[in-house]
C-alpha cells in the first residue's frame, strides 16, 4: 500500500505560480514512477505529468513549459511547479503513484483555481 498526501492548492490570479506538493509514504521501494494529474469541472481526468524513478518527465502539451515536475527521492516527495497560470488550468490536481506491481495509487486531491 502507497499513501499520498498533497499540498500546496489554492487560488491564484492569472499569471502566477503555485507549487504543489506530494509525500509518499508506505510500501515506498514499490514505486516506479510518480506524476500528477487534474480534473476540471465537466472534464475527465488528465495526466498533466510524470516522472519515473529512472528520471526524464512527460508532461501534457497544454502546460509544456509553464510546468515542472520533480521527485526529493530521499523525501519521498514530487513536486509539480506551475507558472505562468491559466484560468483553464483550474481544477483539482491529484497526486498519483504507480508500482512495479502495476498497481495505481491517488491522492486525495488538491484544488487549483485560477482567477482571471
């Protein structure tokens, strides 16, 4: 079993940045990648970016360049940072984790909500 925990949400005006925040804890060795995903009101869940134990990312189209995401191994940590914010980024952003085992863990979920 993997839990996550987020932090980090909140509301921000067009143009500004949040960071986000992910502590993983439990069967941690299981983990092979981490990411983050959104869903926005109306909208399916979308991957918005990964970053696997070996290292390189993948992010949506819609916020390359804008986003970053990086893993603190030793802490156990992914971080998303979001800048340049856009009202259409607006959603509850879900930590994610996926194990060797090929098992899937979220978060409870943190809201994002940028004002125009």
């Amino acid at each position: 079993q993997v839990q996550l925990v987020e932090s980090g949400g909140g509301l921000v005006q067009a143009g500004g940045s949040l960071r986000l925040s992910c502590a993983a804890s439990g069967s941690i060795f299981s983990i092979n990648l981490m990411g983050w995903y959104r869903k926005a009101p109306g909208k399916k869940r979308e991957l918005v970016a990964t970053i696997p134990n070996g290292g390189g990312t993948n992010y949506a189209d819609s916020v390359k360049g804008r986003f970053t995401i990086s893993r603190d191994n030793p802490k156990n940590t992914v971080s998303l940072q979001m800048n340049s914010l856009k009202p259409e980024d607006t959603a509850v952003y879900y930590c994610y984790a996926h194990t060797y085992a090929q098992w899937d863990y979220w978060g409870l979920g943190t809201q994002v909500t940028v004002s125009s």
